[in-house]
C-alpha cells in the first residue's frame, strides 16, 4: 500500500471510530433524557436520535456539494445510508433469539415506513424524470420538507394517542439533566465534525482506487455515517429499547431523504437530483423493495426462523442489498 493510500486509509478509520464512538455516547445521553423527562422511547428513537444519528450524512451531504462539488457521492451517501440502515435491521432480527424482531415491534413503526416509502417514491422519480425547478432548487425539495414535517408530527400523535405515558423518573434532578444534555450535545458535535471531514477522504479514496464516486458514496461513507445509527441500535438493545431501536433507523431513513433537501439548496449548480447518475435510482429502488418488506413483516408478524437465525423477510433484506452494492459498483459514475 502507497502512503497517500495509507494515509487516507488512517483518516477514514480515525472517522468511523469518532463516529462509533459519539454514536455510542448518544444513544445513553438520550436514554437518560427520556427517563428524566418522561419520553416515550419510541418517540426518542424516531425523532431525537434519528435527527442526530443522521448528522454525519447531513454534514457530508453539504460538504460534497460544497466542497467537493460532487453530487453522485452527496446523493449515493444518502440513499446508500437508507439501504444500510434497512440492512442493519437484521442484526437487529439476529438478536432476537425467541421469535422475529416482528412479532414484537409496534405497529406504530408502520408509519414511520410508510412515510419512508411515499419519500423515497418522489426521490426515486425525480431521480428517472427531470423535476420542475425553482432557481436552482427541484420542486422535490419543498416536497420532501414538508412530508418530513408531517411525518414527525404524525408518528408524534400516534405515540401519544396509543403509547402509555411515561412518568419522569423520580429523583431525577436539575443536575442530571444538565449533564445528559452536556453528553448528548458533545457527542453530536463530534458526529458533526467527523462527518464534515469524511466526504474529502473518501472523495480521495475513490480516486486512489479507481473506484466511482457512486460506489464509495452508496457503500463505503454510507456504512461510515450509519455507525451512529448501529451504535444506537446495539445500545438500545441492551437496553431491551427494541422499538427505540427499530424507531432509530426507520426514523433515520426519513431525515436521510430529508437531507437530499438540504444538499439540493446548497448545490447551486441546479437541481441535484437532475445532476445524479442513474446509477441512484436502483439504489431508490432497492429502498422502496425493502421498506416494502418491513411493512410485510410488521403486518404480517412471521414466527419462524430460517435456519433458526433470521426471519425470511430478513433474508430478503439481505438479498437485496448485497444485490444493489453489487449493480452500484458495476454501474456507477
């Protein structure tokens, strides 16, 4: 391995583990502020968590646009984050060992990836027909912002209206407040910082290897900004938190495709999604395939294991996503 490479390749791992690491400090930061405050924990997974486990992909969307005028790896990061975030839902399965993680989610997740599939429905048009714009900015834009807003007070009521309510702990004081929030903001300030120095490594990467803006975006920094998303996950889960922790990544999956949004008003070149490879609409695809799946299995609630591991729906994810990496690394730009 040359130097440039060596190096490059030390800057990318430095990146993962600040990730990890901050992702990990944030999923306890935020159970300790829905105990003080008495939050429901599936409403902290979908909203608090997922906005801020989502930063790194937000900071490297801007700086691909911004920084590296590079809107294949802004829209490949984002998307490609999606089909990880789908992906890591069967480690989650995995974990559980008695039944499905199905039969025991709430139903109120439907909702998070019902809206995740109407998004990624108008990303994944956008991204085949050349949308209408507004200045530089595509109509899907304003579109994306407000079924995002929508989905989150949606889900919002649904918790309140289904969901028991959670009384504040006792003996929480003025001080562990304070310090909880001091750890959540902190580690979300690392997350930030790691994320906005990504893109450039692996911009730089890509060239070294020879590899297409397209793949490193959807596979490689896609897998690198959803460490806080599996860092969450994981804690939640020895938390016994299983919805925070479904709630996490579907409500991740929705600020993720929010955050093409934010990519589009800063890249002033003109419409971003017009500017993607077609490339990006397998991976929207492939998205939709597999929310598509959660849905069944949320519906359907299977029992049975295959090979007494995973569901088969689980299987499906698994099928799906190795199969769009693969069409993305022969197919990308």
């Amino acid at each position: 391995m040359n130097m440039p490479l060596l190096w490059l390749s030390l800057q990318f791992a430095i990146c993962a583990l600040l990730i990890a690491r901050a992702g990990f400090v944030l999923s306890r930061s935020a159970d300790a502020l829905a105990e003080a405050y008495g939050w429901g924990r599936g409403w902290v997974g979908v909203a608090l968590l997922a906005t801020v486990t989502s930063l790194p992909e937000l900071a490297s969307g801007i700086s691909a646009v911004v920084l590296v005028q590079a809107p294949n790896l802004a829209v490949g990061n984002a998307l490609g984050a999606c089909v990880v975030n789908l992906a890591f839902l069967v480690v989650v399965d995995v974990s559980q060992r008695q039944q499905p993680m199905y039969r025991e989610a709430s139903a109120s997740h439907l909702l998070s990836a019902a809206f995740g599939v109407v998004m990624m429905g108008f990303v994944a048009m956008s991204l085949v027909i050349r949308a209408p714009a507004v200045l530089h900015v595509g109509l899907y834009s304003p579109l994306l912002l407000g079924l995002y807003l929508l989905a989150l007070r949606s889900v919002h009521t649904h918790e309140r209206d289904h969901a028991a309510q959670v009384s504040p702990r006792a003996g929480s004081t003025a001080e562990h407040q304070r310090r909880a929030w001091r750890h959540f903001i902190l580690a979300a300030l690392v997350v930030l910082a790691a994320g906005t120095w990504l893109p450039q490594v692996a911009d730089a990467l890509a060239g070294e290897l020879g590899l297409s803006r397209t793949f490193v975006g959807t596979v490689f920094m896609a897998v690198v900004t959803t460490l806080p998303e599996m860092a969450v996950t994981v804690a939640a889960l020895r938390l016994g938190a299983l919805d925070m922790a479904i709630g996490n990544l579907l409500g991740s999956n929705m600020f993720n495709v929010f955050i093409l949004a934010v990519d589009d008003a800063f890249y002033t070149r003109g419409p971003l999604l017009a500017d993607a490879g077609p490339a990006h609409a397998g991976t929207a695809a492939t998205a939709l395939v597999m929310m598509g799946l959660v849905i069944i299995g949320l519906v359907m609630r299977p029992r049975g294991h295959v090979l007494r591991v995973l569901s088969w729906i689980s299987v499906g994810l698994v099928a799906a996503y190795v199969i769009n990496a693969t069409l993305v690394y022969l197919g990308g730009t």
